[in-house]
C-alpha cells in the first residue's frame, strides 16, 4: 500500500522521463497532427494560435494540475480518486463522467486511427502514385464507405492498443511511450524541414500559418480554441487524473504540466508548420476541414520526388500519436474497471476493449452502410466526436475545477503541490482563485455554447 494508496509499486512509472512520456504520449494525438492544422487554417491563423495559448494558460493547464492532484492525492483511478478524497460519496459518482467521455472518445478514435493503418498500407503498396485529386477521392470514398474492410483496420487498433494496456503502467504505458515519443519527433522535425523546402511556395504557407487575421475571430472562435485545447492536452476525461496516481511523490506537479503543455503545444504548431506549407506548396487550399489529411496530403504525396516514402513516414507519425494517446483513454476505463470492481488487469482489459470497439463500429459505419442514420442531424461518427469534444469534455472539466475549488480539503492542494512541504508554494491563493471563480465560468459560457443555449 503506502501513499500511493493500493498501487503496486511496479505498477507506477519508473521514472520522471517515463512519466513525462507517457503523458506526452496521450497529449499528443490526432488532435495537434490533424485538428489543430486545419483549425488555424480555417480561423485567422496565427490569431487563432494566440487565442488558444491564451486559452491553455487561462483553462487547460489549471484544469491539468488540478487533475494531477486528485489523481496523485487520491492515488486510484478516477472514481475511486474522487472518493478518497471527496468528503461525500456521489463526488466519484460524478466523476464516472470522465470514464464514460474517456470511452467515447476511444470508441470514434479508432476509426479514424484505423483509417490511418489502411493509409500505410497504401503508402507501401505506392497506390497514390501518379493519382489526381479525383483518383484519391475515389479512394477515400471506396475504403471509408466499405462494410467491413476500415473495421477490420479499426479492430486491428484497437487490438494493439489492447496490448499495450494488458502488459500494465510501466511495461506497456511507459515503455511503449519512451521508445515511440522520441520517434514521433524526430519524424515530426524531418518533414517540417521537407515542407519548408519543397519550393518557394512553402514559405507561403509559413506566411499564412503566422500572419494573424482577427477580421475572422468571432465568439465561436474562442470556444472552439477552448475546446481544442482541452481536447489537445488529454483534459477533462480523467486520463491526467488516473496517470497522475501512477506518479511517484517526487514528481513536481506544478512543472510537469507546464511541460506537458509546452511540448503539446510546440508539437501543434510544428504540425502546422509541416501542414500548411506543403499544402501551399503544391497550390492546394489548407482550409478544407477534417479531409486534408486523408485528401490533401496523398495528392501532395504523389506528386513529391520520393512521395511514397514520405507519404509512409507521414501516416506512421500520425499513427504513433493516435497509439499513445488511445492507450491512455483505455488506461482510464480499465483502471476504472479493474479497481472498483476488482478484475484482473487482463480481464478488464479484454472487456473493455471489445465493448468500445463495439460501439466505435458505428462511428466507422457512418462513413458507409449507416450514412444515413442520424442522430440530432449528425451521424455516429460526428456525434460521439460533438458529445465529447464539446459536451462532456468540458463537463469533466467544470466537474474538476469545482471538486479542487470548492470540495477538497485545501490541505490536500497544499500537500500535492509541494510534495508533503518540500517545495516552496508560492501562488497558490492566485492558483485557488482561478480554480474557484475564472476557470469553471470559462468552461460554463463553452457549455452553454455548446449545447446552444449562448
Ligand atoms: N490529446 C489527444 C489528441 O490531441 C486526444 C486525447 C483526448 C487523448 C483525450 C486522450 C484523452 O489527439
């Protein structure tokens, strides 16, 4: 037992990079490799960027500490986080909101993160080579409308991500992490510098990327950078919350988020900076929403001097994210499982990872046999991806910064961000008051958006 309340000690992260890693690893997904490109493209570029780093200070990394301190005060997984620390039980009722957004947003991911695993496929059998637009489309249209091939690819994710979780906190998570991150950037790093080479366009594209255009900044904008930033830092599901309770009492809280923040956020705009520029480079239009990745870039592959090893690279990147990150979303409802209604780690794991499938292969069908099926005028895919990213994330994020502003012990805060007194705690009052009375309004005026009622 010990503080970390019931953890077995190989089952933390082993080390301060390790931990780091891990949480990079679920920060960084498809939401800097793709959303967050095509969204600072589609709003005003650079001014887009500024809004969220506004909104990542103002909201993102308080809810992040916020989180690390239930998960690490508490030591279990959400629910059982949020009751030991909660002076009333139905705090962890509460809190079962961040497992059931944790799944959701699995459950579409997959799709998505099968559709990349197909697109490697592609890259080695060269399939784009010499293809138009028109011929990628049709490509697209083909595998994405098929009844069972992206499910197949789905169900293949899944499976490895499964792995992942079954071999535990620091054999599977911290491992898989230590070794992939590393990877990830410096496959990032090399195509930034191919993007920004191809010609003299690209630096148009940089242009664009970092000229700041507010004449397209509306309200609509802020909520959406509020939204992408808690989606982009892994906030608001309980996955800081359960990774925090496998970090070790030494851990400084405060700047580790700071450093999951920088490194998502320097990992977004490199991103862009790969993006946009090849997109110009090849007069293409960076502003076309979720398909520029599946449909731009292959056109741009294809017509590259050696585009079939970059197309490769490029979808092996965007795999790599979207593996760490689906590993930590699954951490948060196995941990769940797995504690509170005492299963073995394997066992959780399996259920888990065949009920969340399950219900993702309704996000993959609405590209084909369930197109037509629709659920307040969206079909599944757009659904589970408007409940979560703008409903129930900042739900969990209201939830949180009221739990840490007005129900928790401040002894608890107290205790966390200075690691039992050992740090000096300076801002802390400053720190209790945006918890208190900027960041849950934050987070309310994006809800009431949300569900239009603002
Ligand atoms: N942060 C991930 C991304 O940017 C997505 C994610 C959300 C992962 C929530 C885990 C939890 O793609």
């Amino acid at each position: 037992m010990g503080k970390n309340g019931g953890n077995l000690s190989n089952d933390n992260f082993g080390s301060k990079f390790g931990a780091m890693a891990a949480l990079a690893g679920s920060a960084v997904g498809l939401g800097n490799m793709w959303k967050f490109p095509y969204m600072a493209g589609e709003n005003g570029g650079s001014a887009f960027i500024i809004i969220y780093l506004i909104c990542i200070l103002l909201t993102g990394i308080p809810v992040m500490l916020a989180e690390f301190i239930i998960g690490r005060g508490g030591g279990k997984n959400v629910y059982g986080s949020f009751t030991a620390l909660a002076p009333h039980k139905h705090w962890g009722a509460f809190s079962i909101v961040t497992v059931i957004t944790a799944g959701a947003i699995l459950s579409f991911y997959g799709t998505v993160s099968g559709w990349l695993l197909q697109y490697i496929f592609y890259s080695l059998t060269d399939l784009f080579k010499g293809v138009d637009a028109e011929g990628v489309n049709v490509i697209f249209e083909n595998f994405t409308s098929h009844p069972y091939h992206p499910i197949l690819w789905q169900v293949a994710f899944m499976a490895l991500v499964a792995v992942i979780i079954a071999f535990g906190v620091r054999k599977g998570i911290e491992f898989s992490s230590k070794f992939l991150m590393p990877l990830l950037l410096v496959i990032l790093v090399v195509m930034v510098i191919r993007a920004l080479t191809l010609n003299s366009d690209s630096v148009e594209g940089l242009k664009f990327l970092l000229k700041p255009d507010f004449s397209s900044v509306t309200m609509k904008t802020f909520i959406m950078a509020m939204a992408q930033a808690f989606f982009s830092m892994s906030v608001g599901m309980g996955v800081l919350i359960t990774y925090a309770s496998y970090m070790r009492r030494e851990v400084k809280l405060f700047k580790m988020s700071i450093n999951v923040a920088v490194a998502d956020t320097v990992i977004s705009i490199l991103a862009g900076f790969a993006i946009i520029p090849a997109t110009f480079a090849f007069g293409m239009q960076p502003d076309v929403g979720p398909s520029l990745i599946f449909l731009t870039l292959p056109q741009i592959f294809a017509q590259m001097p050696l585009g079939q090893m970059w197309s490769f690279l490029f979808f092996v990147l965007l795999a790599i994210a979207a593996l760490t990150s689906a590993v930590s979303l699954l951490e948060v409802v196995v941990a769940f499982v797995a504690q509170e209604w005492k299963m073995t780690r394997l066992s959780a794991t399996i259920i888990c990872t065949i009920v969340i499938s399950a219900l993702g292969v309704l996000s993959t069908l609405s590209f084909g046999p369930l197109k037509d099926v629709s659920l307040f005028g969206m079909n599944f895919f757009s659904f589970f991806d408007y409940l979560s990213s703008n409903i129930l994330l900042p739900l969990g994020g209201f939830l949180i910064s009221i739990f840490i502003g007005y129900i928790i012990k401040r002894s608890i805060v107290k205790r966390e961000l200075s690691n039992d007194g050992e740090l000096k705690l300076r801002g802390m009052g400053f720190y209790m008051v945006m918890m208190r009375y900027i960041v849950p309004v934050a987070i309310f005026l994006v809800l009431l958006y949300s569900i239009g009622l603002l």
